[in-house]
C-alpha cells in the first residue's frame, strides 16, 4: 500500500497518510463537488492500514484540522471514524484542532467525541 | 429551455454579493472565497464568516445536484443556470443569502418534506438529528441524505423560507432564503 500525500486544493484539504509513521493528518477545507469520490481511496487506504496492524506497539497519530467543511464531508468524517473505533487499535491519538474564537470547531468537536466516546478525541484550540 | 432563471431575485441596496448566471464548481469557488473575504473585511466574527461559507457552499452544491436545468459537463462536474445573493443588514449584524432555481415538479415535495421534518426543531435536536443521519448506513453516499438542510438549520437565525412558482407544466421555479 503506498502512502497518500494529496497538497491542498482550492476546494479539498492536504491529506497525509504515512503508514510507517503512522501518521495521519487532514488540513484545510473540504467541500469537493463529489465529495464521496475524493474520499474513497482515503477510506480504503484506512481500512487496509488497519486491517494490516501487526505491531500492537505502534501509535497511530490522526489529526483533524478542517477549516470548512460541508455536508458530505461531515458523512465521511463520520465514516472515517467508525473505521478508526472499529479497529479496536488502541495505541492511537485522535486530534480535532479548532479556532478559539469559532464556537462552530469546539461544537463539533462536542458531537465527534460524544458520537465516539471511545476514541477518546481530544481537542485542541489554535 | 428558458436559461435566465435571472430576475428570481429583487436584488436591495443592502446587496454585498450577487451572482447571476452559469454556476459550476470554479465559480463556486470563486465566489465562495469572493465572499469570505468580503466578510472578513468587514470584521465579521469567524464563526458567522464560517456560517455564511458553509451555507453559501451548501445551496449551491444543493443547486447542482438538483436543479432541473443541471447540466453534466463531465464526470462529476456539473453546471448550472441560477441566481443567488447575499444581503447585509447592520441594524442586527445579519445576512441574507437568497437563491434561486428551477426544480422538476416531483422534487417540490421532496424539498418540502424535508423542511417540513426538521422545522421547529431547536438547536440540540439540529445536530443529534446531523449525528444519527450522517451514521445511517442506508443513506450514506447518496446526494439525498437530506444533511444540507439541517445544516442549514443548525446555523440559520431564523427557520429556512422557501418558496416554489409554477415555471412550466414540469418545472417550479424554488427560491430560499436563510437569514444568517
């Protein structure tokens, strides 16, 4: 499986997965006209990632730093989710990095981790 | 087919923003960072700046994907005739942003249905109903799931208006307007 690295587009974030540094990382905004075609080799590339996890030992970081998102995106940050709780991985720190003075980033934070309280999604305001 | 959906809208003098005409993806772009900078230089809080950019962003994605005279320029790209403007009013540090587009007739009660299930719903019920909605498998990766307007509503000062005008015998002219 080969590591994603997508530069941020005018309307699509920097995406950065590196499977040997277990790193993960979406910045930027998203709202691509298909937003499920954008995202589906993102969600494979997780699933296979996950299903590969042989060294229990290892930290998978996941950092989310949306600046806008839409709709769609909310569906697939939702399924990117339940792939990360379904793998019961649990070397694994979850980020969702929000704007201090936007009341909007600290709310859905509030639902993502409240959705998945066994995540443990911790937030951290910029 | 008559293209100029043009004329939907009574464009005010508290008019900051209009757009007429063939809207794509590079114009929603354009037009959607046209109108964050507007705001941002009017010193707009950053979350009303992030309100009106998601809600600009989800009417016209709503606008593509369902309007009647949606024309498929490639593989996900779509094009679109259609009207739409941002008002600002001073007076409560609010704005307007009104659209307007030609539906098929079926999809009147499908947009009706859809406000009419979320309208008085305060706040917290807005987004468990987002959260049970963006997990339903059933749903998921349809343009139909409907999260456009909740979202819509979750970040609305007031209920969506909408409002729908007999085009021809199979088309209806819809207008919305949010109040941001």
């Amino acid at each position: 499986m080969n590591d994603i690295l997508l530069e941020q587009g005018e309307n699509t974030p920097k995406v950065i997965m590196n499977q040997a540094k277990g790193f993960i990382e979406f910045k930027g905004k998203s709202y691509p006209e298909n937003t499920f075609a954008f995202y589906r080799p993102i969600t494979e590339w997780l699933k296979y990632y996950f299903n590969n996890y042989s060294d229990k030992h290892k930290v998978t970081t996941v950092n989310f730093k949306f600046l806008y998102f839409n709709s769609a995106t909310t569906q697939i940050i939702f399924e990117i989710l339940d792939i990360l709780q379904d793998s019961k991985v649990k070397n694994m720190k979850i980020y969702w990095f929000y704007d201090k003075d936007n009341r909007n980033g600290l709310e859905d934070y509030e639902d993502y981790s409240e959705e998945f309280p066994e995540l443990h999604i911790e937030s951290k305001a910029y | 087919m008559d293209n100029k959906v043009t004329l939907c809208l009574a464009i005010d003098g508290n008019s900051i923003y209009k757009f007429s005409g063939k809207m794509n993806e590079k114009n929603m772009i354009n037009s959607a960072n046209t109108i964050e900078k507007l705001l941002i230089s009017q010193s707009a809080p950053k979350d009303k700046v992030q309100n009106v950019f998601e809600l600009f962003i989800e009417t016209i994605q709503n606008i593509l994907n369902y309007a009647s005279n949606s024309i498929e320029l490639s593989k996900n790209k779509r094009e679109v005739t259609c009207d739409c403007s941002l008002s600002f009013f001073t007076k409560d540090n609010t704005y307007i942003l009104e659209s307007c587009n030609l539906i098929h007739k079926e999809n009147k009660a499908l947009i009706k249905d859809r406000i009419d299930s979320i309208a008085g719903l305060d706040k917290q019920s807005l987004r468990k109903l987002l959260r049970k909605n963006s997990r339903s498998k059933k749903k998921k990766h349809n343009y139909g799931a409907g999260l456009g307007y909740i979202i819509m509503s979750l970040k609305s000062k007031l209920p969506i208006e909408i409002e729908f005008t007999e085009y021809n015998n199979t088309m209806f002219k819809y207008r919305q307007k949010l109040v941001i």
